[in-house]
C-alpha cells in the first residue's frame, strides 16, 4: 500500500511541474508589457527600468523560467499588483472558504446524488424512475450561477412575501455570515454560516448530484443482477438489508473515482457561483483580479486551483486503492 | 413500393401542392408528415405575420435579413420538395444492403426522447436564423424615452418584458442564441479535429509520442476548465473570435483520451496489420483506416460537448469574457438583470430557460446518439 501511495505520489511531481510550464507560457505568449500599469507620463523611464530589473524581466527567458519555478515551489506566488502583499497571503484567506463551499457540495452532490440513483435502481422503469431521469436531465443542463440567481430570487426574495413561507426556509441572498457573526455564540456562528452555505452549495451542487444519480443507478442495476445479491434474498433477508448493505457497498466502488472527477468541475463553478453570491472564496479573487488587471494574482490563483484539483485527484485514487483491493493489486504489479 | 402510378401519382402531387406532408399523413407515415405540416405552416406562418419584416429586407440590405430571407425560401422549398418526394420508394432497403450510418439512424429514429431533441435543436437553429422576421425591435437600439420603456413586464407588446435600458428582452434572447450557438459550434468543431488527431496519432504511435502527448493532455485537464478559460482570455482582450479560439484550444483534450482508448485497441486489429503489410505510410493509415472508425465515439462527444460549451461559453459571459457589451448573449443577458433581479425578474429568467432547454436538446441528441452508434447496446 505505502508503496502504492508513494508511486502515486511520483507520478504527481511531473504534473506539477507541467501545469508551472504552461502557467509560465500562457503568461509568456500573452500580448502586453507586465509593466505597463506603472507607466504614467510622471514616472521616469529610469525608474521603470529599475523596476524591470528588480523584476527580473530583463533576463533571458530560460532564466526567467528558472526564477518562476523557484520562487513558486518555494511558495512564494509574487505580489499583487493592486492590494501590493503577497499573493500567498491572500489565498490563504481565500483557500479556506472556497474548500468549505466544495466540501459542502460535494457532501451533498454525494448524498443527494446516491439516494436518488438507489430510488431509481430499486424502482426501475417505474414512474418515479422516469420522472426522476427527465428531472435530472433538466438540472444537468442547468447553468449554475443562472440557478444561482434563481434560488436567490425565490428563496431569499419572493419567500418574504409568503406569509405562511416559515422562517427557516428564507435564505441569505449573499455573503459568507450576517452583519453581526461577530456577536453571535460558537453556536450562533455555526447555523449563521451554514445558513449562508445552503443556497450556495445547492447552485454549485446540484447538476453533479444529478449525474451522481446517474451513475449510481446503473452501477446499482449492474449489481443487483448479480448471484450475491440473489443468495442474500434467498436466505429470507429483508430487501433494506439486501439493498442497503449486500448491494449498495460494490454499487459505491466505481463512484469513488468521480469524486476526483468532479473536482475541477466543481473548482469551475465555485468561480461563478462565489461570484453570485459575493462568497469571498478563490473565485471570486481570481474574478476580482481580473477586472482590476491585476495578472500576477490571476497566475496564481490558476495555479493554486490546479495544484488543488491534483492533490484531490490523488486522495481520490488513494482512496478508491483503500477500498477497494484488487486495484491496489493490480497497480502494483504493473 | 406501392405502384402509385398515373392516377395515384398525380393525387399525391395536388395533395402535396396543397399542403406538404398531406400524403404522407395519408399514407399513415405520421412523422414525417406531421414534421413537414410543421415546417411548411411555420414558415407560411413567418411569411404571413412577419410580411413587412420580409420587405424591410430589401430596403434594410443588412446581411441577416439576407440570411433569414434565404432560410424562408429554403424552408419553403424544403417542405415542398420533400413533400412531394418523401417516402417513395425508399425505406424499403434490406438490412443486407444498408450502411452503418443507415442502420444508425434507424436506430436513433426509434429513440423518441433522441427526436424530441433533434427537432428542438432544428427548430432553434431555425429561429437563430430567421431571427430579424421574428420581432419587431432591434436588439440593442432604445426606441423610446428610457425611463418609459424601461422594466416593462412580459406583455404581449414584449413577450419577456424589456431590461434596465429598456430593450426587448424576447429580441435580445433570439439574436443572442446567434452568438452562443455558433461559437459553441465552431469551438467544437476546432476542438474534435484537434482531439481526434492528437488522440489517434498518440495510440497509433504509443511510446514515447504517447507518453509525451498524454502528460500534456493531464496537464490540461488538471486546469479547472473555466479557470483555465478567464485566465487566458482576460490576458488576451475578450472578443468573439478570442473566445471561440481559446474554447477550441483548451477542450480538446477529453476528445484525444477518448479516441485515443479506441485506438489503442483498433491498432491490433489485422485490417491494420494489412494495411501496414502493403505498405501504407502512417499518415494515410491514421486518416483514412483509423479515423473512420473512431467517428462514432467522435460525434457523441462532439454533441455532448456542444450542450457543454454552450455552458461555458454562457459563463464566460456572464463573467464579461466574452461577446462584448452591446452584442446579445445569453450569458450578458442575464449579467444585465442580475442587478435588478427582484423589481425585473424576467430579464435573468428567460435566456437561463433558453440555456437550458438548448443544452437538454443537445443532450437528448448526444444520449440517443450513443445508444444508435454503439452496436454493443444493439443486441
């Protein structure tokens, strides 16, 4: 297993390096002067020049790329042009709450997602099955921020002009936590947040749920059909057991790899989603960054997402070798 | 097929000439005549409603009034020349005698969801371009005082309200489907040519080539693809034709790993093997013995991918990457209202609708074509 996990790991360091390359060549072949925020008619060629040198950017490409690799695997992204402290710093504040969206939507991707496939596995062909499959199809062609926009429209606005609507179900349109998080308890804190997650979560979550369903569903009908399944009803178990305990555990195995699947999918629509939600997540850095030109944060922030879809891809592989033996096997011997 | 000759003949014509599709109708074949009913009254239904807007294309001289104008008098032929022609003497073909593609359509013809979805997208692809007959506002030009023709809601003067500058919603809808379909359908064509090369040239030649063009391929994908798309176009100026060529560059590399999977196995068959034995070079056993036979995991990716990048591309813009401001597109549109989403609900609402229901369409076609072209799902 160590050995495994360490061949893996190997196999991530080319990756790595790869995605620096390509990070440093779109910054390379881009048209425009990196300088050309400083240049202002009372700044002094001279003064430019300097700051070029200090930069590093008279150098001869090779050397530049060198430079580039070093300072970024070293950790140190550079300096944001516009908020001028390193873009490290920002992204740690920023890391964090773009996680605790994907985490919550992946939970619930997860969740929702299996139900649904077990529902219609169990049900097949029944009317439930087909409505469910039309319904999924519909949320799977969903744009998320459009969804977004949608839930924060009805459930945020128009619910407040229900009387009956009960308090609960009314959601913050945006932000991360209320006026006075500060104030709250421990307690308070933590449903004021989660109160904040929920419509979020569901925009950025709900087309993969669907196509967790999906998957779920036929991988669910694929094991069904099998002889173990047919033995445990034979010995009289109730059908919850057979489903939920003999089927459902081989039926789970193949939807471990999407996990690492969806990530980049969901990396995607966190910058959409914290964009309509104002979350301050990565998103909606590398959005900001964007419309204030400030390219060095942009670089970064690309880079950052990258590196994370590769670290979640190889904690999905791992994890689908802990589960599941014959894989570990078989990659060992190759 | 049924010898309808001289008498017979000369009944359908007349049943034809009345209303397209009549004969089939008759003939019990009931869809395609119900389609061609469909297309023959809708055009007629355009050229009727829409006569002035017909004229104006004389007079106004701009190219899209040409192109619908071109489309109506296709249509038009269309439906009758079909009408008259469908369904004789064909559809009689032995199993024996018919192709693959043949066998393939009779397949997705018999998918019902598969259908629904394919006269969707004709039907959208249709108003994309008769689009100036359709409405009678212009996408971007105020007509009126601003603070009087601001925010109206959905009425029947503008069937989905008008925005914040007080442009017809339901116009900017039909002229924005022109930007998200068709850079949708030019970044998947340049993105399933690059895919499918890259993938079959990396399994025919494996080793080093492979191993090379691989890594790139995980390098890419390891890029959330949106990321990857602001970052390169925010550094390049948005415009059209930056967008459709950087969504062509980056989304290819899920075509290359699926064929070249295909690949990798038809290298071993012996119709290769006989072709490398009589000496073919590389080049002409990728494009003519290699590629033909990859084509059917090819189209389904390239319909599955369209309803995809008509995603993306909505995202972009609604990001403010792509099309620039005053050009329609589904994705601006719904930037424009999302300032004013509670008082002007419907300026967000109707192009997301759109969205989906264009993207549902692809994606009905993409499933129903897997199911038709895998002869494995066949048996």
């Amino acid at each position: 297993m160590t050995a495994y996990i360490f061949r893996r790991l190997l196999q991530a360091i080319p990756l790595v390096f790869g995605i620096l390359t390509l990070v440093f060549v779109i910054l390379q072949v881009a048209p425009g002067d990196p300088m050309a925020i400083y240049m202002h008619p009372s700044v002094a060629p001279e003064v430019l020049e300097q700051m070029r040198e200090n930069y590093g950017l008279d150098q001869p490409v090779h050397i530049q790329y060198v430079r580039w690799l070093k300072s970024f695997l070293s950790g140190d992204l550079g300096t944001s042009l516009t908020q001028n402290r390193p873009i490290a710093a920002i992204l740690a504040e920023r890391i964090p709450n773009t996680l605790l969206l994907s985490g919550t939507s992946l939970l619930l991707i997860f969740a929702i997602g299996i139900a649904i496939g077990i529902v219609q596995a169990v049900r097949q062909h029944s009317k439930l099955d087909h409505a469910l499959t039309l319904g999924a199809l519909f949320i799977y062609s969903m744009p998320s921020f459009w969804l977004g926009l949608m839930l924060i429209l009805i459930l945020a606005y128009r619910v407040h002009w229900v009387e009956w609507w009960p308090e609960a179900l009314k959601f913050p349109p945006s932000g991360m936590d209320s006026v006075n998080y500060d104030l709250l308890s421990t307690w308070g804190k933590f449903t004021d947040r989660l109160d904040h997650l929920v419509l979020p979560s569901i925009a950025l979550g709900v087309s993969s749920a669907a196509s967790v369903a999906r998957y779920t569903r036929s991988s669910m009908l694929e094991v069904i059909r099998q002889d173990y399944i047919r033995t445990a009803r034979a010995k009289g178990l109730p059908e919850r057991t057979v489903i939920l305990k003999h089927a459902l555990k081989n039926a789970l195995l193949p939807i471990i790899t999407l996990l690492g699947l969806y990530l980049p999918f969901l990396f995607s629509g966190a910058v959409l989603v914290e964009v309509v939600f104002a979350w301050p997540g990565m998103g909606r850095a590398i959005y900001d960054a964007i419309q204030q030109r400030d390219y060095p944060t942009v670089m970064a922030t690309t880079f950052v997402f990258a590196v994370m879809v590769v670290i979640a891809n190889l904690i999905a592989d791992i994890l689908y070798a802990v589960v599941d033996p014959r894989i570990r096997y078989e990659r060992e011997r190759r | 097929m049924s010898a309808s000759g001289g008498n017979g003949s000369r009944k359908r014509l007349s049943a034809a000439a009345l209303l397209p599709g009549l004969p089939q109708l008759l003939r019990g074949q009931r869809r395609a005549g119900l389609s061609l009913v469909a297309l023959a009254l809708s055009m007629l239904a355009v050229l009727v409603f829409g006569f002035d807007r017909v004229l104006a294309t004389f007079t106004v001289g701009r190219i899209d009034y040409w192109v619908a104008f071109l489309t109506l008098l296709a249509g038009l032929a269309a439906a009758w020349w079909l009408g008259v022609s469908w369904g004789r003497g064909s559809s009689e073909d032995s199993a024996a005698g018919a192709s693959q593609w043949a066998i393939a359509w009779r397949e997705f013809e018999k998918n019902r969801p598969a259908m629904l979805g394919l006269y969707l997208m004709v039907a959208l692809y249709l108003v994309t371009l008769l689009a100036p007959y359709l409405t009678s506002y212009e996408p971007s030009v105020i007509v009126d005082d601003i603070m009087r023709v601001r925010h109206l809601a959905p009425s029947q003067d503008h069937l989905m309200g008008t925005d914040k500058y007080g442009r017809d919603v339901y116009t900017r809808i039909l002229y924005g489907a022109r930007i998200s379909l068709s850079i949708g359908f030019i970044a998947v064509g340049i993105s399933i040519a690059l895919g499918t090369l890259v993938g079959a040239v990396s399994g025919y030649f494996g080793g080093v080539v492979d191993a090379v063009l691989m890594r790139f391929v995980d390098t890419l994908i390891s890029f959330p693809r949106l990321v990857l798309l602001i970052t390169v176009i925010a550094l390049f100026q948005p415009s059209i034709l930056v967008v459709v060529v950087v969504l062509g560059l980056t989304l290819w590399p899920s075509t290359a790993r699926i064929v070249r999977g295909e690949v990798l196995s038809l290298r071993e068959r012996e119709f290769i093997e006989a072709a490398r034995a009589l000496g073919l070079g590389s080049p002409r056993i990728i494009l003519r013995h290699i590629i033909p036979n990859v084509l059917g995991p090819v189209i389904v990716a390239a319909t599955l991918g369209l309803g995809n990048i008509i995603l993306i591309e909505a995202g972009l813009s609604f990001l403010g990457l792509s099309a620039p401001p005053p050009t329609p597109s589904w994705g601006n549109i719904i930037t424009d209202g999302r300032e004013y989403l509670v008082e002007a609900w419907w300026v967000s609402t109707f192009p997301g609708l759109a969205i989906v229901f264009t993207v549902v369409s692809f994606n009905l076609i993409g499933d129903g074509l897997r199911d038709a072209l895998d002869p494995r799902l066949r048996v």
